[in-house]
C-alpha cells in the first residue's frame, strides 16, 4: 500500500501517493512545470535542470522531477528566481549548438523551440558557442545532426531501457560531451541497433530524424515511447 | 590468529625494537616532494655511505612525507630528532659523517637553517612543528610504509582490537559521534550521524568506500597519508566496518598515484596475513575484506555518486540525491562513503576516545585539518594543525611567511571549489564556519598563498577553466554555464569586458550554484564570487564602457 502525503504546489492542497515525485504530481494536477530531460517512461537523470522548484525552509533548489513528494512539502514551481532561471537554461540550450530553426525538420514541431515561447524568449544574452558538429548520415533511415542535440540522454535512455538495444552513449565531458553510436563509430555500421526509431519518437529537437521527410515536416511522437512503457507495465 | 596471538605478537615486537643493536635510524623522506626533488637517489646513496663506512647497525627508513616539501629531499636522525634539508648525492656524505661518526650536527643544512638565527638541533623545537598538532599524519614520517611491524610499534591496530573485543557496534558509533568529528573530504558532514545512518539502514549486504580521488589541484594530503601510513586507513576503514555491519571495503584511489595503489595494495596483503583483515579477524566472527579501485582521472568522480557509478563500472556522473549511498550506495546497497583523512582519524579517536578529540578544535569544528601550502608561501608542503588555528599563523608562524618579502595579497582555500580570502582577514579561524562567512570554503585543505603580483581576475579565470574541462557534461548549468563565465572572465582579463558582462557574469553565478546537479556545478563559481567580492575593484578598472549595439540587445 502507498502512504498518502498532503502537499501544496503553489498555494493548491493535494493529496498524493509518497511514491510519486513533484514533477507527476504537479502534472496530474495540471500545474505546469517546464521540463526538457524528463520523458515519462524514462528513468529521470535531472540533468537539464530545467524543472527546478522551490521547498519551504530549504535554500536549494530541487529537480521536480527526481525529488519525491513528502508530507507537508510546500512546494513553489513559478516565483520570479524560478522563471528567471528557466530563461537562462533555455538561452544557454540555445547558445550551445547551432539551433538555425530555419533549416531544421523540426521547424513548428520541436520542444526546444515551445521552450523557447513559453520563457519568452526574445534575444539570447550569451555569445553563441558555434560549434564545429558532425553529421552522421550513414544510417539508412535516419539521421544523427550533433548541431541540434542537447545531450538530453532521452534518445540514450528510450535505447537502452525501451529496446534494450543500449546502441547510445555519450562521450566526452563538459561542453565537449557528444552522443555517440556505438563506440563512437558510423551510425551505419552499428552492431547494436535495431532500426526501431525510438531514439527518433523521444529526441526533443531536429537531432535525431527521419531521412523520409523533409524540412519543417518531422512530427514526432514521444507519447509512443510513455504509451510503450504503460503498456508493458500493464503486461498486455 | 587469536587476541592473544595478536597481543605475543606486538609484545614480541616491542621486545624486539627495544633490544635491537640499532643505535640509529635515518628517516628518508620519500614523499612526493622530496622524491620529485632526488630523495631515491639520496636514498641509494646514503645505503652506500653507511656501507662505505661500516655503520651497518644504522638502519635507513623511507618514509612518507614529512611535511616542509620544499625544503626536501629531508633526512631524519634518531634519536634526537635532527633534520637536514635540501640534502643530495654530495652533501648526504657530510651529514653522515658529522652527524653519526663525529656526534656534531651539521648547521648550515639543518631543517630552515637559512632563515632561523640558531636552527633547531631538534626539530620539533622548530616553531614550524610545534605550532602544529598531528593526528591524520602523526607517523607518516616515522613508519616505515610497507612494513606492517613498524606500524604496530605505533599502536597499530590496536584501536581494532579494542573496538572489536571491548566496545559494541553502538559504541564505536557514538564514540564518534562525541568526537565531532566531520568529514574531510569537502563538506563536513558529521561522520558519526553518517555512520549511524548507514548503521540503521538493515541489509545483509553492506559497503565502506573510502574516497581517496584527491582530485583538486594542488591537494596532497590524501595522497601523503595512502602513500606513508596505508595501515593507519586500512584500520579506519576495518573499524567503520565493524560499527556500521559491512564486510566489504573498497578503496577509491586515483590513477595518478601509482605509489599510493602499490602501498595500499601491500598493506592489504600485509593485513591479511596478519589477521586483521579478512575472515575472522582477531579470532572474532567479524569478516571484512578490502579491494583497490583505480580512478581514471576525472575531478567528478570523486563526488560520491559518481565515484559509485565509477566503482560499478558505468561512466563516471553524479547522480541527483537523494536517494543518499547511505540508504541506497554501491550496487543499491546501504554504503558508508568517508575520505582518506577522516578514515586516518578514527583509530586515533577510538584509542584515546572521542573526548580528547572533540577537546581539540573550536566549538563546532572540532580536531585538527591537514592543509597543502603552497604558492609565494617560503615553506610549501602538508601541514596539519588544530582547528581554529589562524590564517595568520599557518602563513607566518609555520609557512614562514611570503616569499622574497613580499606582501601577503590573499590566500585562496578549497580550491576550484573555495574563494580568496585577502589581508584583512588573516586573523580568520580556519573552521567550516568562518571560512564559509567569508566566501569560501575548507575543501579538501588545499591553500595558496598569493602576493601583490597576483591578478585575482585571472585566479578566477584558471578556477573556471579548470571547472569547464572537468564538468561531466551531464547538467546545462555546469556545462554551458561555467564555459559562459569562462569566457566573460577571459573577455575581463583581456580588458574586453563592459559592465553588461559583469553583470550577466554574476547573474550567471549565482544561477550555477542554484541549479547544478552535483557539488562541482554548485561550487564552481565560488572563486568567482570572492573575487568579486574581496577584490571588486581588480573587475571595475577593466570595465569598457558599453557601445550601443550591445545596449540594445542586453538590457
Ligand atoms: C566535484 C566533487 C569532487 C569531490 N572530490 C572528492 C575527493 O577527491 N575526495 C573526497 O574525499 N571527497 C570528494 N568529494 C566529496 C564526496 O562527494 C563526499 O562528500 C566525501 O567523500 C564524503 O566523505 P567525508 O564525509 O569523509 O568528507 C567531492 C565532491 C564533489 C562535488
Ligand atoms: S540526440 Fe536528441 S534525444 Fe539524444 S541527447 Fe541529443 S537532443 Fe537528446
Ligand atoms: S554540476 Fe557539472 S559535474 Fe555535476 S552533474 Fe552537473 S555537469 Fe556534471
Ligand atoms: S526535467 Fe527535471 S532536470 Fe530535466
């Protein structure tokens, strides 16, 4: 049995299960919190600490999205320190690859983007890395564009714990930390994946696509990689 | 091997030292400073004068660091204490012979000869040594490393054999606790709580960690007690077991320290054989084995979670917390995770109880913390001294002051993780408290001394540098962020910068801090910040005035 907490997410009482962490809470009680790591189905790493919310009586902050609920939390998701902070993520998301929306498949659809809008953001306050990236088109599907991924690990993550194929990693560290195919070789020439394309249906931005579309074009469904995990839970 | 084998055994010993024929010992100083500055050589060919000369009774120790590093290679004489600094192939001769065949110490190269008006025949008459209290590092320059005999004529592991025959589990615990003792290795967290946590948490299958990655730059301390007194750890770690209900032990040790994985691996071997590891120690029903695990070279892996995910094989990133390794560590289970120098603590505090400890220190640091000095300080090395000791007095009275005669300008703690402290508050007591009012941190013990020529802007710059090469990349704060202030502090040191950019520079900041997964990301904008703070004005001279282009974009 799961022990009910009492918790409040901006002044609104809730009562929920202690095995739930912030982030499920909140969006079942349709308070938004903006995420970007977070796929739901996938073990949460808290690594773009978009989701950051405040806790009564402590200084920090905390990822909503690996912090559990506990009894009397007292839970803040939209003061000023928390949208300023959510603006810089995104302006620092921004200014580390070389985001040309213009050109992308993911121009329209794309989650870095609505990011972009619900911070409103209007100019980006930080020089722009420009990084030299690589293309790797070797796959016969699909395409790997390392200008466009925000080291999420969701294409890594949807891989390992969804196909069980475990083809992605990353290399590197710091800025320079690169999603990699197998050891670091062809897309093309991997051993380890299957072609399934969940990798593509979790990328959030126009890193990962399908060669059969064109620009503006790619749609993609992370849902199918939470309906996915439901189902196998249910044991359908 | 049974408590009363143990006991014949270091009756035996102890009979065996004091009858020894041996009138006297030399101690070589083979830690990494004086190795680096020619100790083997001094080593090989202090065994040929002795030869040379036939003095074959004296027997030649090497020894782990000793302390003042840069006044090395250092050679000790026993009885009496005498050290002779900056010793080499030629002089080494010279000592000998006026030392051990004529009985009249040799002045000039006496340890700080050349800034002490009459230098100390003993050296711990030295104000050096005696202003300082050693705990961590006591018998680090008097044991002989690889020789579990000689550690045993130190009390060694007899705080084992008491805790295991004379104290419950419980007690070890609360002895701690009443030490005060925290944790060394950054935080200060207070290490009989964490043993007590990890002690409740019920589980067959429990680990002791013991963090010897020492990866900020310029730390040696951890390094100097693996390399000089690996039995001294191998204890604590023994006796953690005990306490908190672990049989299995690894130690977390840095590729980079070669020496240190030999001695420690020897030590366990050494152990073993003696019975004070492994199956059934003492004859008890208590078992605990220990392993050596390399670190590759990356500063994250030395925070915990990432140094687990390290030691299961997987890439070496933190992981959000909680859940702490307390409750769910190494392999999910409940695992007690404490540094080299709180590791070397608890056998001392087990012995002489967690009274004497806590006496030692201020009110809420208690005991003694092991710096490494170094910078434009005259006496660079490992240093160890009570808790509240001013900064004042570690840099005058034991440092001996700044270099040349020049002007203390500020001393930097903790490293990429800590701040500046400049002049005005040399009178600071070094504990976890005051160091953090004053914006910086204790760290590991690492401390820099700098003078008038240092540019503090650019001190900030190398700290961020070293912060952006070593970020795992896992998080955007720390990975873009710290690149970011990298580059605007590299825009101010080119007098680049406008006013726009140190603001954007501290907002950065504090947003780092805030929101980074682990204590990299959340510390490494610290020498940034008391910079700014201590030094404001090194920033505001540097300020351009801002074109209207940028204007226009920026507000
Ligand atoms: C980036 C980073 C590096 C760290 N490196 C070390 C280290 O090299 N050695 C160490 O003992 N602790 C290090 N720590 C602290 C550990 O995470 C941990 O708190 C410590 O080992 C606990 O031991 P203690 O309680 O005895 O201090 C580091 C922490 C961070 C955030
Ligand atoms: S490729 Fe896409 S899913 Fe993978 S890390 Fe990059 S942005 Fe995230
Ligand atoms: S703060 Fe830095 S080192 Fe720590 S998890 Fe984030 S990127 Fe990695
Ligand atoms: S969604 Fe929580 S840290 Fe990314």
């Amino acid at each position: 049995m799961m022990a009910l907490v009492t918790i409040y997410i901006d002044g609104k009482k809730i009562i929920a299960g202690s095995e739930k962490t912030i982030l499920e809470v909140a969006r079942e009680n349709n308070i938004e919190i903006l995420t970007m790591c977070h796929l739901k189905g996938l073990t949460d790493v808290g690594a773009c600490r978009l989701c950051m919310v405040e806790l009564e009586g402590s200084p920090k902050l905390f990822s909503a999205c690996t912090t559990k609920v506990a009894d009397n939390m007292i839970v803040t998701t939209n003061s000023e320190r928390i949208r300023r902070y959510q603006r810089i993520t995104t302006e620092l998301f921004f200014a580390e690859r070389n985001h040309i929306c213009a050109v992308c498949v993911s121009n329209g659809a794309c989650e870095l983007q609505d990011l972009g809008y619900k911070v409103g953001l209007d100019a980006i306050r930080y020089p722009h890395l420009f990084p030299q990236c690589e293309v790797d088109t070797s796959h016969p599907l699909y395409v790997m564009d390392q200008n466009r991924c925000i080291s999420c690990s969701r294409c890594i993550r949807a891989c390992a714990e969804v196909e069980g194929a475990y083809n992605w990693d990353m290399m590197n560290r710091g800025y320079q930390i690169r999603v990699i195919s197998d050891f670091n070789t062809l897309w093309g020439e991997s051993t380890t994946c299957t072609s399934c394309g969940k990798c593509v249906q979790a990328c959030p931005t126009g890193a990962l696509w399908a060669k059969s579309i064109v620009q503006g074009q790619q749609d993609k469904h992370p849902e199918f990689i939470t309906d996915l995990m439901e189902r196998r839970k249910m044991n359908l | 091997m049974n408590r009363v084998d143990f006991k014949n055994i270091i009756h035996a010993e102890e009979l065996k030292a004091k009858n020894a024929p041996t009138k006297h010992k030399i101690f070589v100083c083979c830690g990494a400073g004086c190795i680096s500055s020619g100790a083997d050589n001094v080593m090989k060919k202090l065994q040929e004068e002795i030869k040379n000369r036939g003095l074959e009774d004296i027997e030649v120790v090497p020894t782990g660091c000793m302390g003042p590093c840069n006044q090395g290679p250092l050679v000790k004489f026993k009885p009496g204490n005498t050290v002779y600094q900056k010793i080499d192939c030629v002089n080494i001769g010279e000592v000998v012979k006026s030392q051990i065949v004529d009985k009249k110490p040799l002045e000039d190269l006496l340890l700080f000869s050349e800034h002490r008006e009459k230098p100390f025949v003993n050296a711990e008459e030295d104000p050096y040594f005696k202003k300082q209290l050693k705990i961590a590092l006591k018998d680090c320059g008097d044991v002989h490393p690889e020789k579990i005999e000689d550690y045993l004529l130190h009390d060694g592991y007899k705080a084992l054999d008491k805790a295991l025959f004379e104290m419950s589990p419980e007690d070890v615990i609360s002895e701690i606790k009443q030490s005060r003792l925290r944790g060394r290795g950054g935080a200060g967290y207070p290490t009989g709580l964490k043993w007590e946590t990890v002690y409740r948490h019920v589980n067959d299958q429990k680990y002791i960690i013991c963090n010897g990655d020492e990866g900020d730059p310029g730390a040696f301390m951890d390094r100097s007690v693996l390399e000089g007194n690996p039995h001294r750890i191998l204890e604590g770690m023994t006796i953690a077991g005990y306490a908190v209900g672990a049989n299995k032990g690894y130690a977390y040790i840095r590729g980079e320290y070669p020496l240190a994985i030999k001695r420690f691996e020897a030590a366990i071997k050494a152990a073993k054989k003696l019975g004070v590891l492994g199956k059934n120690i003492l004859g008890t029903n208590f078992s605990f084995d220990v392993e050596v695990r390399i670190g590759a070279g990356a500063f994250v892996c030395g925070e915990e979670t990432a140094l687990i995910a390290s030691i299961e094989g997987r890439r070496g990133t933190p992981s959000p917390r909680p859940p702490y390794p307390a409750e769910s560590g190494l392999w999910g289970k409940p695992t007690l995770i404490n540094n080299v120098e709180t590791m070397a603590s608890i056998a001392p505090i087990i012995l002489k109880g967690g009274e004497w400890y806590s006496e030692i220190g201020t009110a809420k640091s208690a005991g003694t913390k092991v710096f490494a000095l170094a910078g434009k300080i005259n006496y660079a090395g490992l240093i160890e001294v009570p808790m509240g000791t001013t900064l004042r007095e570690i840099v005058f009275d034991i440092g001996g002051g700044i270099q040349g005669d020049g002007q203390f300008k500020a001393a930097q703690t903790g490293g990429p993780s800590g701040g500046c402290i400049p002049a005005e508050h040399l009178d600071v007591k070094m504990d976890y408290e005051e160091l953090m009012k004053l914006g910086s941190i204790m760290g590991s013990g690492g401390l820099i001394v700098m003078d008038e020529n240092s540019d503090m802007v650019d001190v900030a710059r190398f700290f961020m540098e070293f912060c952006v090469d070593e970020s795992c990349g896992k998080c955007v704060p720390c990975r873009v962020g710290t690149k970011m202030m990298h580059d605007l502090l590299q825009k101010v040191c080119e007098n680049k910068a406008t006013q726009l950019d140190i603001e954007r520079l501290e907002e950065l900041a504090v947003y780092v801090k805030e929101c980074s997964l682990c204590g990299l990301g959340g510390s490494a904008p610290n020498p940034l910040l008391s910079t700014l703070r201590h030094f404001r004005h090194e920033y505001d001279t540097r300020v351009q005035p801002v074109r209207k282009s940028e204007n226009l974009v920026h507000q």
